[in-house]
C-alpha cells in the first residue's frame, strides 16, 4: 500500500504524501512527546520529520519498512531538538524537572488515576520513555527499535528494563 | 510474541502505559503541513525552470560572442580585435551576473514572505 502512495509522491503527486501524514502524525508526535516532553516542541519536531522525509523520499531504501525509516528520522529529529534546548540558557534537564515534581508530587497527590498515570510516565528519563512508548505502545519489535534508535540490541532491553523497574518504583512511590 | 521479547511481557507496565493520555495533534496539522510542502515544492520547481533558462541564455550568449569574436579576428588585426572582444566579454559576463543576482534576490525574498 506504502508502495503505491511513494510512486505516486516521486512522480509528482505531492498530494499523496497526505497519506503518510493522515496515517503517521499522531504516533509520530507521541514519540517526539516521549523525548521533548513538551507539546509545542514534539509537534514542531513532527512537522520538521514529515518534511525531511518528503524531501529524502527520492533515497529512501525499499527494502527496509517505510515505518522504521520515519520513526528514525523523527527519533533523530527529536534528540537534535533536545540537545539544542539543554544548551539554551534556563532550560531545566529532564532530570532535575522530575527532581522537582517528584517533591511536588509527594505533598499533593491527585486522586485522578489517570494523572497519575500520566505523572509516573512523564517522569521517565527520555530514552526509557521513548523505549516504552515503542516497545508497549507501538508493539515494535526490539530489532526494529534497534533500527530507529540507533541503540544496540542489548541496551535497548537494558533500557526496557529499566523503564520497566522505573516505572513500578514511581507507582509504589506514588501510592 | 517472539522469543526475544517475551522477556519483556509486563501486564502491569502494560496496563499503566496504556491507560496514560494519548496525544493528539492538532485537526489543521496535516493542512499546514501540506500547505508548507506545496509551496516548498512550487518553489524549488520555479526555481529550477529558472535556473535552466538562465543557463540556456548564458550559452546562447557565449555562442553569439564566440562567432563574433571569430568574425572579428578574421577581419580586422589580432590586436584591435583582442581588446574589442574582452571588452565585450567583460560586459556581457558582468551583465549576466548582475542581472543573475538581482533576479535570484528579489525570487528569493517573495518566496521566503509566504
């Protein structure tokens, strides 16, 4: 199906990419979300990764899944973004963000489950949340996270690992 | 699920992280987006059919002074015609470029207001 849209795109149809856009934006945007942490920027991260990927369409290898080459190309986009906020003066590292939320969060728990839901997720280091996000929520496998992380085999199920650990220890904090 | 991530088979996290509030974009992302890449591409197809008929008169150019320049060369003496034909080129080479430049500009800074 893929296949038939990237024809039409390379063969002028600029409409016919809409179709990557319509089927890819929102788990795109959650992956960046996973990273940046922020709304305005995972969404500006998403539109700059659909328009690299239209413009690199020309080389993108066939053989490999349309779906882990752009999920690349956002994952990338997004850590070029992270990296460029840590360096802006007054941004506050993930790390010390949850430092603070954590206390915060210990004085006052919410009785909506769902927040603290989204509380213990939000606290997550970026590669952990990013590795649940695909792993649980995408149901990518480990070779295809593999591929778009850039990580190896091993770290990325160390990785997990931890996510997993990080999460249960937050929960049992939480409540 | 396969061998390799049955190790990672979590009900628990599983049931956490999909409770969680799922992100949504914007209904008008894909428009603006779309729109973006439409202009993006108009332009850069503009731009190209420019730059070729800019090239196109470049080497027309370059024929007319060859052949006038030959012209030259066969009829008057090697050193009036020497001087004739660098003035000419001189003039024809900072004409092209001048009028390159400005055309590329005044392109660039329309196309870069949308």
């Amino acid at each position: 199906m893929e296949e038939i849209y990237i024809n039409k795109v390379l063969s002028g149809d600029i409409e016919a990419f809409s179709y990557f856009i319509k089927t890819y934006k929102n788990m795109a945007f959650n992956i960046s979300f996973s990273i940046v942490k922020d709304k305005q920027y995972a969404e500006e991260v998403t539109q700059d990764a659909f328009m690299k990927a239209f413009n690199g369409l020309k080389k993108f290898n066939r053989t490999a899944k349309f779906k882990s080459w752009f999920y690349r190309i956002v994952v990338n986009e997004s850590f070029l973004r992270l990296r460029t906020l840590k360096k802006q003066k007054g941004f506050v590292s993930i790390e010390d963000q949850n430092d603070a939320i954590l206390e915060e969060h210990f004085e006052d728990v919410s009785e909506n489950h769902i927040d603290i839901i989204n509380e213990v997720i939000s606290l997550l280091d970026y590669k952990e949340s990013l590795a649940i996000e695909l792993f649980y929520l995408q149901e990518i496998s480990i070779n295809d996270i593999t591929l778009i992380t850039g990580w190896t085999k091993t770290n990325t199920k160390v990785i997990l690992h931890r996510a997993r650990k990080s999460i249960r220890q937050i929960w049992k904090e939480t409540l | 699920m396969k061998k390799d991530t049955s190790e990672f088979k979590d009900d628990f996290v599983e049931s956490i992280v999909k409770k969680a509030n799922r992100n949504v974009l914007n209904e008008d992302f894909e428009n603006k987006l779309m729109a973006t890449i439409q202009n993006t591409h108009t332009y850069k197809k503009e731009a190209l059919s420019r730059l070729k008929k800019s090239m196109f008169y470049f080497f027309v150019g370059i024929l007319l002074i060859g052949i006038y320049s030959l012209v030259s060369f066969i009829d008057k003496s090697i050193v009036s015609s020497s001087i004739g034909i660098l003035s000419i080129l001189t003039l024809f080479f900072s004409t092209i470029i001048a009028i390159v430049f400005m055309d590329n500009y005044k392109r660039l800074f329309k196309s870069m207001s949308f």
